[in-house]
C-alpha cells in the first residue's frame, strides 16, 4: 500500500470515528432530551387533564346538594344547568385523556375505571333529578346520602390515576439518568477506540517512512562517496520504491558515464600516438607547399603583364563605347523629332481631309440651290423675289467655298514645309549612323585585341589555378592537422587531469569495470582507419598538380618536381599510416 494510501486511511478513520461519535452523542443526548422533556410533555398535561375532570366531578357532587335542598324552581332549574354544563366538562376531559394523553395499557384500564365511576355516580344524579320532578326531595336526599360508596370509589379511581402518573415521571427520570451514564460511556469507550486506531496506524505509517528514509539516506550517501557496488532494493510498492527505483536508475547512469570515463582515457592514449604522426606528415606537406608557392609566382608575373595590357585595351575600348554611346544618343533624339514631325503632317491630313468634306458638301448645296434658282427664274417672270434670295444663298456659299479653299492652301503649304525639314532630319539621321557604324568597327577591332589577350591570360591562370588548388588542397590538410593537433593536445591535458580525479573517487564491480576498459582499449583502432582514407589520394592530386606546372615552366624545375614527387610518395606512405 503506497504511502497517500495509508495517510488517506488514517484521516478515513479519524473522519469515521468522529463522525460515529458524534452519531452516538447526537442519538444519546436525542434520547435524554426524551425522557427529561417526558414528564413535561406527557405526565404534567396528564394530570392536569385529570385534576380539571375530577375538579368538575366535585362540583356536579356540590351542585347536586344545592339542587336537592333549592326550594325556588328558577334557581333549582339553574342548579340542574350547571350540573349538566359540569357533567359534560368531566366526560370532556375524560376524553381528552383517552386521545392526547394515555401513556400505556395500565394508563389506559385506569381511565377506564374513572369513566365507569363517574358513570355510575352520573345514574345517580339522573334518578335524582327524576325524584325532585316528582316532588320527592326527602327521598332525593337520602338516595344521595346512600350513594356516598359510589362516591368514595371515584375519589379514590382519581388518586390511583394521579399517583400512577407520579410514577410514570419517576421512571422517565431513572430512564434519563441511566441513558446519560450509557452515553457517556459509549462515548469514552468509541474515543478510545479511535484514538487507539489512528495511534496504532499512525505509529505503523512513521515506522515505515523512517525506515525507508533511512534506507534511502544510505544509499544516497554511498552514491555521493562514490561507492556504485551498492545493490538497491526496489522491491517496495509505495513512493519510496518510486525514489529507490529512481536512485538505482540513478547509480546504473553513473556506472555508464565512469565506464565511459574510462574508455575516454584510453581513446586519450591512443590519439596522441595519432598526433605525432600527424605533425610529421604536416612537416612534409609544408615543403611540397613551399615547391609550389614558387611555381606559382612565375606564372603570376606572365599573368600580370598581360592583364597590364588588357586594362589599357579595355581603357580605350571604354572611351569608344561612351563615344558611341554619344552618337546613338544623338540618332535617338533625331529620330524622335522625325516621328514628332511625322505625326504633325498626320494631323494636317486629317484637318485637310475634313475642310475637303465640307466644301465638297458646299458644292453640292449650291448646285442644288442653283437648280433651284434656275426653276424659280422659269416660274416667276418678273417675280423675282425667289430667285433674289436663292441668288443671296448662292454667294454665301461661294463665300464659304472660297474661305475653306483658302484654308487648304495653307495646310498644304504647312505641310509642304513639315515634309522638307523632314527630309533634313533624316539626312542628319544618315550622317549620324554612319559614324556609328565607324565607331563601332573600331570597338570591333580593339575587342578582337582583347580577345587575343584573354587567351594568352587563361593559359596563364589555368597554371595558377593547378597551383593554387594544390596549395589549397594542402592548406586545407595542414590547418585540420594543426587544430586537430591543438585541439587534441589541450583535450587531452585537460581530460586527463578531470578524469584522473573524477574516476578515482567511484568504485565499481570488476565485471563492470573490465567491460568498459575492453570497450576503451577495442574502440580507437577503428576510427584513425575510417576517417583518414581520403588524405592520400589528395597528396597523389598534388603531386600530379606539381608535375604539370614543372613540365609547363622549364627543365630546371622538372628535376625539382621529380625529387618533390617522391618526397610525396613518402609523405603518401606515412599519411596511409597514419
């Protein structure tokens, strides 16, 4: 059972507990409250009820002997009233008791024995009244007088009953007295209980945590001396089996890393054997680089003169593009004005077309206007009044035709003249375009000499391009020697003295401790062979780079070549080895 189990057990049975004592006090005092309130609530009303009725029963005996002995009819008439009132109250009462207040059987058989006395003594008074109707007064009277055993029964009916109801409180006060003594020991005894419970589980649950505690404790302090031989038990099932299982995760981490640890200290080894061979091949590769830096500043020296020349070409070729640049510029901007001149003389045709529009519809108005003249003229005679205004139309017409006449003169004059300095700017478009052309063969000229140079200069950087990819190659080789170097050099100075110290402070089982030095010792031989295969064939690149710039140079050079290509071959064979 886990730990929250248990504490929720615990307050579950502290919770129960109080909740059971509080049930049994709350019934307990339920029922003193009962029998306490008993005399109150049943026997004082009983009593009551019992004292009115026999009250009433002893007035009915009083008013009885005032209507025997009454001689005037108006007050006997009012004494036989208050003795039928009386009678009814007694039998009233007497009822009440029987359906409010009866408390048992015996309670019961009483008030029936008080009803069969009061009974008996009301025939009585019934056969009295009937005697004082028929004017028997003495005789009245000495039956009242003999009915004194009748009477004497119901007193006595009565005191039974009220001595009865005395007892009924005395014992609902012993019944309350012993319930407060039974609750207060059920109360001290469910206390007890409890407190014992929760004592007892309480007393278990802080057993268990302080054991585990402890236990927890130690092993933390074995992990934290750095003793990881230690076995943990996780075998329980609470939140402390939770912590255990995590401490032993915890140590099995920390056996890995100081096996890693160890292994790391043995790759520390093997790797500084790497680094010495490595600053030897570095050593060897920094002469070849020193053959070909040589190499290259020749050929650097053809490639300099000639991209010289190429510059001053290219200066000139520079002056003769803005030159024609000018030229062209010109041509644009007389072309433009060609077309700015073309589109004027479109504008007067189509001004012209529209002046020929009207006068054409001109003449045809006035050839109408003349027909129409020419019938006037045969119709009227000497009217002529028709003819006059048709004569009048006529020559606004003529005057309209020879306006617009005028009008297309001068817009074909205009264009005339727009056509001419058309004509001159196109001539100065000629011109210009042939000194275009001029200066573009001369551009056409200089770029074939720029081409010529550009060929003499790609030998040349051809040449130091080989060398320059031969002395990267090798730069490249030798910067990741040297950091490798460095890097490894201060790793393994550094790591050396942590490991040392932080190893030497956990102590682990033999198996474990041969598994991770075999694992150390098996792992270095296979990186150095995997990651340093491809070295060679860049050093075979190299050299076949020298021997090529060598032949291309001079004689002299070759020979130095050779001695640099088997210093290569050398260099090849150790680089292999390593």
């Amino acid at each position: 059972m886990s730990i929250a189990k248990r504490m929720y057990l615990l307050i579950l049975i502290v919770v129960v507990g109080l909740v059971g004592l509080g049930g049994i006090s709350l019934y307990q005092i339920n029922r003193v409250f009962t029998a306490a309130n008993y005399s109150t609530i049943n026997v004082v009303p009983s009593l009551i009820v019992l004292d009115d009725a026999s009250t009433a029963f002893m007035r009915v005996r009083t008013t009885l002997w005032q209507f025997i002995d009454q001689t005037d009819n108006q007050k006997r008439n009012d004494a036989a009233e208050k003795i039928k009132g009386l009678r009814q109250v007694t039998l009233d009462k007497l009822a009440h008791y029987e359906k409010e207040e009866v408390s048992d059987e015996t309670d019961r058989n009483l008030l029936l024995e008080d009803r069969k006395a009061v009974l008996a003594f009301f025939d009585a008074v019934d056969k009295i009244s009937a005697m004082i109707a028929e004017g028997k007064v003495e005789e009245s009277r000495q039956f009242l007088f003999n009915q004194k055993d009748v009477i004497a029964k119901s007193v006595e009916v009565f005191k039974a009953h009220n001595a009865y109801n005395l007892v009924i409180a005395k014992k609902a006060e012993s019944d309350a007295n012993s319930i407060v003594a039974s609750a207060r020991w059920q109360a001290v005894l469910l206390a007890v209980l409890v407190a014992a419970a929760v004592a007892a589980i309480g007393l278990l649950v802080t057993r268990r945590l302080i054991k585990s505690l402890d236990y927890a404790i130690y092993i933390s302090e074995k992990v934290a001396s750095g003793d990881l031989t230690e076995k943990i038990d996780e075998s329980s099932k609470d939140e402390f089996g939770l912590l255990l299982h995590a401490l032993k995760t915890m140590n099995d981490s920390l056996l890995n890393i100081v096996g890693q640890v160890r292994s790391g200290t043995d790759t520390i080894t093997a790797a500084s054997s790497e680094i010495a061979h490595g600053n030897m091949e570095l050593s060897s590769r920094t002469e070849t680089q020193a053959s070909s830096l040589e190499e290259t500043a020749a050929s650097m020296e053809e490639l300099t003169s000639t991209v010289k020349q190429n510059a001053d070409n290219a200066r000139q070729a520079n002056q003769l593009a803005a030159t024609a640049s000018e030229v062209a510029a010109k041509g644009g901007a007389v072309v433009s004005e060609v077309v700015e001149t073309m589109g004027a003389i479109n504008e007067s045709s189509k001004k012209i077309v529209d002046i020929i529009s009207v006068i054409d519809g001109i003449a045809f108005q006035t050839n109408i206007l003349a027909l129409n003249a020419a019938v006037e003229a045969a119709r009227a005679g000497e009217q002529g009044r028709g003819f006059a205004v048709v004569a009048s139309e006529v020559r606004n017409l003529a005057q309209r035709s020879a306006a617009a006449a005028k009008e297309i003169k001068e817009l074909i004059g205009n264009s005339v003249e727009k056509v001419e300095m058309g004509s001159k700017l196109v001539d100065q478009a000629g011109s210009t375009m042939s000194e275009v052309v001029g200066s573009i063969r001369r551009v056409n000229d200089i770029m074939a000499e720029i081409t010529a140079a550009s060929q003499e200069q790609s030998l040349g950087i051809a040449q130091v391009n080989d060398a320059i990819i031969q002395m990267d190659s090798v730069t490249q080789q030798n910067a990741a020697l040297v950091e490798e170097a460095a890097a490894a050099a201060g790793a393994m100075q550094e790591q050396a003295a942590m490991l040392t110290q932080v190893v030497s402070i956990f102590k682990m089982n033999e198996a474990q401790s041969g598994n991770a030095g075999y694992a150390a010792r098996a792992q270095p031989l296979k990186t150095p062979q995997v990651e340093k295969k491809s070295p060679p064939r860049i050093a075979t690149q190299s050299t076949t780079s020298t021997r090529k710039i060598s032949s291309a140079a001079t004689s002299s050079t070759s020979a130095s070549s050779s001695k640099s290509s088997s210093a290569s071959s050398t260099a090849h064979d150790g680089w292999e080895e390593f």
